[in-house]
C-alpha cells in the first residue's frame, strides 16, 4: 500500500482557506468552553439507527429452482432484497384472500 503525503497548504494557500470559512455563514467556530463540551459521537458498525432495519431480517436456507436463482440474480446487485420483497407481496395477497393455489414448474 502506497503511503500517502501530506501537503500542507502555503501561507497565501491557507490565509484563502481562513477567508472563505470567515464568509461562510453555516461555519462557526467553537470557543473553548464549547469545545470542551463537545460530546464525541460514536456509533458502532452497521445500519444507522431508526433505519428501516429495526425489524431485522433472519437469515435462513431454502432451496429454489436454479432457473429462478439465474434470472433472479441477473437482475443484479440487490436480487435478495428484490427476492424478499416478491415474497412478502405473495404473502400479503395470501392474507387478502387471493389465490393460494401454489404455481410450479411446468
């Protein structure tokens, strides 16, 4: 791994930096009262939270016609999500009274 160079910006270089962040209205600097209490944020790995993944999916095994597997991940990067989500409306049309008559391969 190539290790990278800090280039440090020229007197005139950073006297410019200062003066656009002088002009910009949404930066502030902290006073040292402020920065002392400053919280550090700190999350770990993973989904933020409140995301959509609170209700978090269960990994399980099943089998599946290798035909639906190709066509399925043919449609790229996501085909579990998009797998997931053909289920689920199976399932509610299930709940609404629709066919629960089960489609096989011919």
């Amino acid at each position: 791994m190539k290790k990278v160079r800090l280039i440090k910006p020229s007197p005139t270089e950073d006297a410019a930096i200062a003066a656009g962040i002088a002009a910009d209205p949404d930066a502030m600097e902290l006073n040292d009262e402020q920065f002392a209490e400053a919280a550090v944020a700190k999350r770990g790995r993973g989904r933020p939270v409140g995301s959509v993944a609170d209700m978090r999916k269960q990994s399980v095994t099943m089998r599946l016609d290798p035909d639906v597997v190709e066509a399925m991940r043919a449609t790229g990067d996501g085909w579990q999500t998009r797998v997931n989500d053909l289920l689920r409306q199976a399932y509610v049309r299930g709940q609404q009274g629709g066919s629960r008559t089960p489609l096989r391969r011919a």
